[in-house]
C-alpha cells in the first residue's frame, strides 16, 4: 500500500479513504430511488446508524459530495454546518 500512496504522491494525489457510491450518482452525490433524489451519504448513514436526528445534518468531513464512508460522516446541526462549510 505504500508504494501506492507513493506513486500518487508524486502525481499530486492523494489517498484520501472516501468509498465513493456508484451507480446512477450526480455531481452532488445524490442517487435516484424511483423517483425520488437522495443524498447517497445520508442513505449510507441511515443504513449504518438509523435515522438522523431531526433538524440535523450529515457533513462530510473530506468534502466529497459522493463520499459514503462512515468514518467520513459526522452529525452536525445546521449551524454548526454552516460554519463548517464557510471554512473550506
């Protein structure tokens, strides 16, 4: 594993541990369920964890809007949201 992370180094890359969902995704990481778009880190979340609290968000704390590990996956309030996003 570290000569990968090696050879992307020197490509300017790096291995950031994101599990990106597949399949019928958009560029905001959103996934059709019939007619519906839902946020495919939010599903991940719920599948793993149960419902988010209400009046909450799930932040991804790598910045990666397709992203679904969990590891990269944090329960915040909508302020707390709003100040996290501001400092990217």
């Amino acid at each position: 594993m570290d000569r990968v992370a090696d050879v992307l180094a020197e490509a300017g890359l790096a291995m950031t541990g994101c599990i990106l969902a597949e399949g019928p995704t958009d560029n905001w990481g959103y996934v059709r369920l019939g007619h519906r778009r839902e946020p495919a880190h939010r599903r991940a979340y719920i599948a793993a964890f149960g419902e988010i609290p209400q009046g909450h968000h799930v932040h991804h704390i790598c910045n990666v809007p397709n992203c679904i590990n969990l590891e990269h996956l944090l329960v915040v309030t909508p302020g707390e949201h709003a100040r996290i996003t501001r400092a990217w």
